[in-house]
C-alpha cells in the first residue's frame, strides 16, 4: 500500500515556492505547451489556440483536470491522463485576461497556468444621433475596446475640436471616452468623431449632435395661480346658479278640491 504524507508550507511561503515544494512531494511536474511555470501566452483573434499539458516524471496514470478561471472544463474520458489538450475556438475579445490551468488531480498544488492576452484592433460604439435644447449640457460617450489601448481624439465635421476650458470637458478610462459639452450653443451643432488609434489599427465611431430651440418655460407660480382662479370662478358660478338648479328638481304642489 503506498502511504501518503501531507506537506504543511510555513505562513508566509511565496506561492511558487509552495508550487516547486509541491512538486518535490508528488516527483510529478507538469509541462504546458512546454513551459514548467506560468507563463502568458499572446495571441491575435484566431479561429482557435490549443493547449496541451503533459506530464513529467510519472511513476503511475495520471488525471489531470483543467480550469478555465474558477470553472472546471469537462473532458472527455480519453482526454485526462497523463496528457491532456484543450481548444479555444474562435479566440475573441472576451478570451483576453482569461486564466487556463492544468491541475494534477491527486495534489491540486501541482499545477500551470496559462493567461491569454488577447490583441485586437479597436472596437467602437455608442449612441449614434443626440438631440439636446439649447443652453442644455450633453455628453457624447464613446465605448472603446483594444488590446493594447489606443490613443483617442475627437475631431468635429473631419477637423481636430477646439477645446473650450470653460465648456469642454473630457473623461477617459480604459474603455470608456467621453466629451461633455456645458450650456451648448447652436454653433455645436455637427458630426463628432471618436478616433481611437492603435498599432493594431484604427476605430472610429460618429455622433451626430442636433441643438434644438430652447423651449419657452412657464412660470410654475403663474400657472397655479391661473388654476386657481378659474377654479374660484366655476365654484362662484355654481353657488349662484344653485337655487336655479334645485328648483328643477321641486315637486309641484296638490291643490285640494
């Protein structure tokens, strides 16, 4: 009967010393796509990537089990001793910054992983056409994605935009790009582009921004007050109507023979 030891690692042990010590326990290392450690594998948007893990130094079968993230990929009976590959197919945007893991099924501490970077030209979206009245506020919202991130400009009517301090405000994170125009004013009417520029290639997307009239406003107190007078006069006109009204409805007198 083989006779199985636990291996305690000391509070504070760094993770890959806790991987090689896990290692010398079971004599068992793992190779994927030939790296021993983790390792980060770029790749552009493909119709697929494999990823094979194979076992070293074995002394009898091994299960292996693979991970992607948190969640454990299911394999196929012939596909989890000793070797074991899996395919992504096709490798998109929402591949990139995913963690794959090939694990010894008997002592999990034995493992590799690999992390997709995933690289792909800009992609560009957002609402296309915005009315907004005059004298109002609007943002223009560019959503950018790449890898790597691009540089962004926004031009109006195909030139470069003349930033306002006083008017022009703008937010950038890594997937987001906003223009803030304050008290817009007829002469912003036009098309805004959203440029974004990567060694990858380059994304555009077009805003058409429409400056309506400023609408008249009515005074909220004018108009209760109107309300109100005409309610006073309908209530006066009915009280002095009423006794018209209740002499419609009084039955006629008997006279007595």
């Amino acid at each position: 009967m083989v006779q199985r030891h636990s291996l305690t690692i000391p509070h504070g042990v760094p993770v890959l010393a806790v991987s090689f010590l896990a290692c010398v326990a079971t004599g068992v290392e793992l190779f994927v796509n030939n790296q021993a450690a983790d390792f980060t594998l770029s790749t552009g948007l493909s119709p697929a990537i494999s990823l094979s893990c194979l076992v070293h130094n074995r002394s009898q079968a091994e299960e292996l089990l693979w991970y992607r993230g948190d969640g454990q990929v299911d394999l196929k009976d012939g596909n989890k001793v000793n070797i074991s590959n899996i395919c992504i197919s096709p490798v998109n945007e929402s591949d990139n910054g995913v963690t794959f893991t090939c694990r010894l099924a008997r002592d999990r501490a034995v493992q590799v992983s690999v992390t997709l970077d995933v690289q792909f030209p800009p992609h560009l979206s957002g609402e296309e056409t915005l009315h907004v009245e005059e004298e109002k506020d609007v943002t223009l919202t560019c959503n950018s994605k790449s890898n790597p991130q691009g540089q962004s400009t926004w031009l109006k009517d195909s030139q470069s935009l003349t930033l306002q301090q006083s008017r022009h405000k703008l937010y950038q994170t890594s997937e987001v790009f906003q223009l803030s125009i304050s008290k817009v004013q007829k002469s912003d009417n036009g098309t805004y582009t959203c440029l974004v520029e990567s060694r990858l290639g380059n994304g555009t997307r077009d805003f058409h921004l429409i400056v309506e009239d400023k609408k008249p406003v009515f005074p909220k107190e004018a108009v209760i007050a109107a309300v109100v007078v005409v309610t006073i006069t309908i209530l006066f006109g009915i009280v002095a109507r009423i006794d018209k009204f209740l002499k419609c409805f009084k039955k006629p007198k008997e006279t007595a023979l």
